[in-house]
C-alpha cells in the first residue's frame, strides 16, 4: 500500500463524521436508562436538541457577562493602588480572553480585511517580487543586525565584558557551522526556516531579558506555575507529613506529588480541548512562519507543555507516515525543552522559574532551525499545508467524562514518576560505581580524584568556552553539562545547587549561563524513553526512529547550548 493510500484511509478516520445511524446506536449504548424506562430514541435525540437549542440561545448572554467580568478585573489592576503593579500582566491577558470571546460574535473580516489591504501591497507583494538570494540577503542581515545589536548593544552589567558577549557570538556562529558541516544533506538545508527560528530565539530573549514588559509577563507566568504546583503538596501532606514536605523537600514526596498532580490536570484539559485549542494556535505560528509541516509545528510547540514523546501523541494517526526529517525534528524538539511537569523539580532546586520557562520557549524555534541545517526535509510530509491535533478521543480507552480523564491522568503520572525515580535512582549508582572504579585506576597514575564527568568536563571544556563563560570557571560548568548528558537534568541542577552553596560559588554570569544550559532532556538515558514512545506508536518506522535517535540528541543539546549562549550575550 502506497504513503498516499496510507494517508487518504488515516484522514478518512480521523475526519470522517458519524452519520445519523452511527450517531442513533451511539445513544442507544450511552443511554440504556432511557432506553429501559420505555424513552423512544426520538425522545432521548429531542431532549438533547432542547438542551443544545437552550444553550445557544443563553450563549451569548455568558460570554458577554464573562467579558464584562474580565473588563473589571483589567480595570482595577489600573485603579486600584494594591494591584497597579500587575497592569501588565492583567492587560496582556485580560485583552486576550475579550478578544477571543469578541470574536465568537465579530467576523475575522474585520481585522483581516484592512490589515490584508496594507500588509499585501506595501509588504508582501514587493518583497515577493524580489529574487531568493535578495530574500536570503535581507533575513541574514536582519538575523546578524539583532544578533550583534543584542551582544554590543546594551550596557555591560558588573563582571561581564564585551569579550565575553563576543565569544557568546562566536559560538552561536561555530555551532551552526559544525550542523551544516555535519548536514545530511547540505545542498536542501531550508535557509528560510533557520533564518527565522534563529531570530526568533533571539527575540524572545531580547524580550524577556532586556524590556520590563517581557520580563514580568515570563516571570509571572512562572509564578503561576509555580503557585499551581504548589497545591499538589495538599495531597502529599496528606499521606505523609508536613515536616517531610515543607521542611524536609523529600523528593518523593514534594517533586513526584507535584508531577503527578500537573499529568492528570493535564490530561483533564485535554479531555475538555483547552489543550488542543492552545496548542493548535501556538503551532500555526510556528507553521506559517516557519513553513514546517503541520505535524511539526504541533510537537515543536506541545513539548515544553507536555514532555518529549508525548507530544507525538497529539498527531498519533501520522506518525507512521512522518518522514524521516519530520521523525528527526520531533526527537530534537523534546531533547531541547522540558516538560511542564517536572517543572517544580526545577524550581526546588534553586532555579529561577522565569529562567526555565524562557528557556524552553526559545528553544522551540531554535530547535526547528537546528534540525532543519541537520537533517533537512528531501520528501513531501503527508500534513504539509495544515495543522492537525488529534483529540485522542476514539477508542477503548477514552475517558468517560473530565473526571475520568482527570483519574487516568493520575495513573499515568504515577507511572511517569516510578520512571523518574527508578531511572534517577540507578543511573546515580551507576555513575557512582564508573566514579569508584575511575578513581581507582587514576590511583595508580597519582590522578585521586578521576571520575566520568572530569573526563567529559574536559571534552566539552572548548564547547563551555563558546558560552562566554568566564575562564576560571569553564572546567566547573563543563562538569555540570557532562552529568546532565550522562546522567540527566535533575542531577546536573542538584551538582549546581551544591556549588552555589558552597564556599566558592559560581559568578552570576557562569551561574545564569549554567541554568540555561542545563535545561532540557538530551540525555543518554531519554534516548531510550523517545525511542520506546514513538517505535510504540509507529512500529514500521522503529528502524528510522533509532537510527536518527543520536542525532536528534546531539541537536536538542547543543540546542539549549545555544539558548544559553544567547543569554550570555544579554547579561
């Protein structure tokens, strides 16, 4: 059976609609009750037209007092003197939620009409006449103008020079060198694509790290977050105690709780579509701009939210007929970012929320550019040309009801945190048994303390030095990026909690270039995870997704290398 069969029967099963007799035994095995009580089908299929015709007809009366609520909360964040410091932030959010809601009852027309009648003819039809080359020219220029505005432009901060920011530079500029070099196919690179992705991780940090705006709206969305998983210890309370929680931060009991909370609230939302609905949006950005498929515009965007692997599953009918470029970018995009689960975790161990959280968001873009100079697209994907979001509503195991959705998330969270704690658990020993017998044979060479991560510190001692770390310190956080590649994350920020409480602490640039450097999931052992993820969803494509496994880590963490080169040329 050909690819495009293989597409036109998956399409037919994902948007076929259910006819009347489909939609008639459906009620008869979802309403037995009624059934039984003698209720014809007509009167059940009735019942539920009435419900249906109420609603709409109150539907407009809701949305418009939920507007009106929301107007209020807008205005007293100006009025009110015990809110004025979060205007920002509630105008940036309060404007959205009116708009969305004003557009349930106002055409797009409106808006697109008059900006189409300026956008077309002074913006889009002359520079769709000029040549590729004159195309490529100008988004280069714009890329290096906001590249080397960011690094010289602003003024240098105490303990940072502009020698630092400009090896910050260089490094941005030899590691997409080393990816074109290393192309697997360097004459199809998608020049476009990088350009873009490129400068918006450069945007994005230029928003949150040099404008006031930009910097309370990321640093409240981290203080949501956090507060959110906050509520999980409630629970973890309960089946412990508050010393354990509070006082203690076990992390069985603090961390995995809180993991276990955020998944079944997640899996709740999706079970409602506020996930998917967030989701899709944020990914038709990322495919008009970027003009990746719609398969990867949708996990490029879900992995910060939801974790690597998973997010394939929100484009699961297409996975097995994703080329081989597609299968690369969804590995890389979930080894550049982290979940919004273990997000917590993070911030229990001393980093800064604003920090994790601007660090995944510019690595998305990042790492659409990085695998595209890598691994560029030679094929037609199936979902060019749309953006597709599976609600994984079809069969045996959907969720009842947001209820069911909400307990089978919690399941599933259990199982993701027995993953963390068991892999956490036995690759520490692991790493400490290698350390044991390193030491000893570096004994009989008078080398007393030889461990795996001095060895890797000092093969990535040159790629620390491409951060614009500062020379005394390169060896300490080339140490840190050898446990997170070899161990993972959790142990890397646990070594850097221990520094920075210790007498000789890290210098705040070295320490601020080190939690972004730090954050993502490109370790040997979340090879195994992706592996087993995505060959379980598409089992024919197993051979591909191994084969490209290795590359795709290697992209995901010179990904967040990138990240944190770029927020060494800000600070």
């Amino acid at each position: 059976m050909s690819a495009v069969q293989v597409n036109s029967e998956k399409q037919n099963i994902v948007e076929r609609k259910p006819s009347n007799s489909d939609a008639s035994s459906v009620l008869k095995q979802t309403n037995p009750v009624e059934v039984e009580k003698g209720a014809s089908q007509d009167d059940v299929e009735e019942a539920k037209g009435h419900s249906w015709t109420s609603y709409k007809r109150l539907r407009p009366f809701i949305l418009v007092g939920l507007a009106l609520v929301i107007l209020g909360w807008w205005i007293s964040s100006i009025v009110l003197p015990a809110t004025r410091h979060r205007w920002i932030v509630q105008t940036v959010w309060a404007w959205t939620f009116i708009l969305i809601i004003a557009f349930r009852f106002i055409p797009n027309s409106v808006v697109t009409k008059p900006v189409g009648a300026i956008w077309g003819p002074l913006v889009a039809k002359p520079f769709d006449r000029l040549p590729r080359p004159a195309k490529l020219g100008l988004g280069w220029l714009a890329l290096l103008g906001i590249v080397f505005g960011s690094a010289f432009g602003f003024t240098l901060p105490k303990g940072t020079t502009y020698g630092d920011r400009a090896i910050s530079v260089l490094g941005l500029f030899v590691f997409q060198f080393c990816f074109w070099a290393t192309s697997h196919n360097r004459s199809q690179v998608p020049w476009q694509t990088v350009i873009v992705g490129l400068f918006f991780q450069q945007a994005i940090a230029l928003f949150v790290l040099k404008s006031d705006a930009g910097f309370r709206i990321f640093k409240w969305l981290a203080f949501l977050a956090a507060d959110f998983l906050e509520q999980s210890k409630v629970g973890a309370i309960f089946f412990f105690d508050e010393d354990s929680v509070v006082t203690k931060h076990w992390f069985f009991a603090g961390v995995l709780s809180a993991i276990i909370f955020f998944i079944a609230f997640v899996q709740m939302m999706y079970y409602l579509g506020v996930m998917q609905w967030i989701i899709k949006h944020f990914a038709w950005f990322f495919f008009k701009t970027m003009n990746v498929s719609g398969a990867e515009a949708v996990i490029a965007a879900a992995s910060p939210f939801i974790g690597q692997g998973e997010s394939a599953c929100l484009v699961k009918p297409y996975v097995d007929v994703m080329t081989d470029s597609e299968i690369h970018l969804a590995m890389t995009s979930g080894f550049s970012t982290i979940a919004g689960s273990v997000l917590l975790a993070y911030i229990s161990l001393g980093v800064p929320a604003q920090n994790l959280i601007t660090s995944s968001v510019m690595s998305i873009p990042a790492s659409i550019a990085v695998s595209k100079i890598r691994w560029p697209e030679t094929e037609e994907p199936v979902t060019r040309g749309r953006v597709v979001v599976d609600r994984g509503e079809n069969g045996p195991d959907a969720p009842a009801n947001a209820l069911h959705a909400f307990s089978q998330g919690a399941v599933f969270g259990l199982v993701v945190a027995g993953l963390i704690l068991a892999n956490l658990l036995t690759i520490l020993s692991l790493i400490a048994a290698i350390n044991g017998l390193l030491t000893w044979v570096g004994k009989g060479f008078s080398i007393h303390h030889l461990t795996l991560e001095l060895v890797i510190g000092y093969i990535f001692y040159p790629i620390t030095f491409f951060l614009g770390v500062p020379r005394g310190e390169i060896l300490r956080v080339a140490r840190l990026l050898a446990t997170k590649l070899v161990a993972n994350e959790f142990s890397a920020y646990l070594n850097l909690r221990a520094i920075m409480e210790s007498e000789n602490p890290l210098s705040y640039r070295a320490w601020v270039i080190a939690q972004y450097a730090l954050c993502g999931f490109a370790n040997l052992g979340s090879v195994g995870i992706q592996i087993g993820v995505l060959s379980a969803m598409a089992p024919a494509k197993a051979k591909t997704i191994s084969r490209v496994a290795l590359s795709a880590m290697v992209c995901g963490f010179i990904t967040t290398l990138q990240t944190a080169g770029i927020a060494g040329m800000l600070i």
